[in-house]
C-alpha cells in the first residue's frame, strides 16, 4: 500500500474518522516498529484518542485503512484485534465492576489472552508485580483511586500478552514519584519487546521512554520525529499556546 512502511508492527493509512459534521481525523499515516515506543501528544481535542479507538477497533474509520504486521484488519472488531496482539489502556479507566483488582486482570489474561487456567493465573501474577498492584489484589476494583485505576487499566491490558500497548494518559495527575515508577514500569515492558504508543501531555515524562514523537492538531499530524525537534517546531509550539504542556 502507497505510503504505509512495510516493516511497520501497527500502522495507519489515511485514516479519517467523523462525527457527523466535525471532522476528527483527517488523513492519518501513523505507525510503529515491534521494537519501537512512540509518544502522541497534541492538545485537547486534537484527535489522539479516537486514533487510538480505532487502532484498538473500538471504532470504524470513514477512511482509509489499519494494518498490523502487513495485513489489512480494517473491519475486525476489538476482540479480534486483542487476540492479534493489540492492547489498549482507556484514558477514563473501564474497570469491570463487582470484581477484584486480581479478577480484572484475569479476565485480560484469559479472555483477551486466551492463556489457560495455571498459566492465566501466572501471568495476573507477575503483571500485578509489575504493575505495583500486588497489595491490592484483593481490592474490589470500584474502590480504587484514580491513580490505582490508571494501573489496574496498564495491567488488565498488558495480562492479554499484547505485542502492542496502547496507552492514553496514564500519567496524568501522578506524583514526581510515582511518574518515576510509571517510566520504570514502561521501561521494563520494552525490555520484554511490547511496542508503545503512549498519549501523554505530561512531555518530559514521555521523552523517557520514547524515541520518537508524533504531535497532532485538528485531526492531523502536524509534526514527528525525535522529540527534542518535535517539541521545537513551530506548529507544534502554534497548537500549544495558551496551553500548559510545553
Ligand atoms: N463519540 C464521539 N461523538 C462525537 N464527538 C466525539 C466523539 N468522540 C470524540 N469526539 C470529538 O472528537 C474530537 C477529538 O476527540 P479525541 O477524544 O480523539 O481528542 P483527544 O486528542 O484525545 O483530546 P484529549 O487530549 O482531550 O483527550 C473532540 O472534538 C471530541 O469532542
Ligand atoms: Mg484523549
């Protein structure tokens, strides 16, 4: 296909999507490499979550095309989606409710997994342990904190053994501290060979994991490439006024 790179784990080809009237993206090429971590940022209502619903298959495009390790899987739902290897963190946590935090994640890990009973329950360990959520597991997931839902959405994604982890403002309203542990966390998921995409206003956060950045505006992306240069460009810098991110 014109203009998608062929050695791409996840990538988008003229994506648009609508909203009756309002245009919401408008010809996105996006991708990422297995063994890449990509940061989107961009201001409020650029269009960043919806690219990210319809990479997960949340959503159908108006146009163009999502493609995972070459093949076209434009018109397979989420479900799907997650067996091939997509995993996605919502930016509002979606915990299912009347279960605890240990149940939450097993359902990522059986479900959307598909590991079995013993190696479900293995995995639910060790991405609570990663996740910091070890003392929690027996928490009704209701009661958690913003914070702790933020990881609990992390671990019931990462529990489906994703290839590729899309994640949408996990950061947010964290401590100095616990972005440290966040970072690590990330970090160490990138040593196990999970692809990111990471939505984050919080930028210096981000530049700690990623090796490129894509900043979007309006439903187009506006600027990519290391972030140093991204976070200096001019329509980048034009999108931001006014705002607190850079
Ligand atoms: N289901 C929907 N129906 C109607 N409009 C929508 C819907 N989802 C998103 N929008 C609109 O599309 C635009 C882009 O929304 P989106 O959530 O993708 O932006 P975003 O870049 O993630 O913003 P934020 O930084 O605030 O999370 C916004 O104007 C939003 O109001
Ligand atoms: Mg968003």
């Amino acid at each position: 296909m014109p203009g998608v790179d062929g050695t791409a784990l996840l990538a988008a080809a003229g994506l648009k999507k609508r909203f009756g009237a309002l245009v919401v993206l408008d010809g996105v090429n996006f991708s990422v490499r297995a063994d890449e971590a990509v940061g989107i940022v961009g201001p409020n209502g650029a269009g960043k979550t919806t690219l990210l619903s319809l990479f997960a298959g949340s959503q159908r495009p108006d146009g163009g095309r999502v493609l995972f390790r070459g093949a076209d899987v434009t018109s397979s739902g989420a479900a799907a989606r997650c067996r091939l290897g997509i995993a996605r963190a919502h930016q509002v946590p979606k915990p299912f409710g009347g279960m605890t935090v240990f149940e939450n994640v097993l359902v990522g890990a059986s479900t959307g997994g598909g590991h079995r009973r013993r190696d479900a329950y293995r995995r639910v360990t060790e991405v609570l342990d990663l996740c910091g959520l070890t003392p929690l597991a027996n928490r009704s997931a209701e009661s958690l904190g913003l914070l702790h839902r933020k990881r609990l959405e992390v671990a019931r994604a990462l529990a489906t053994g994703p290839q590729v982890l899309l994640l949408d403002e996990i950061g947010a309203g964290l401590t100095d501290e616990e972005a440290v542990q966040l970072v690590e966390t990330i970090r160490e998921l990138r040593r196990q060979g999970v692809a990111i995409v990471w939505i984050e206003h919080i930028v210096h956060v981000l530049v700690q994991v990623v090796e490129r950045l894509v900043a979007m505006d309006s439903g187009r992306i506006i600027a990519e490439g290391d972030p140093e240069s991204v976070m200096k460009d001019a329509a980048v810098i034009d999108a931001y006024l006014g705002t607190a991110a850079v």
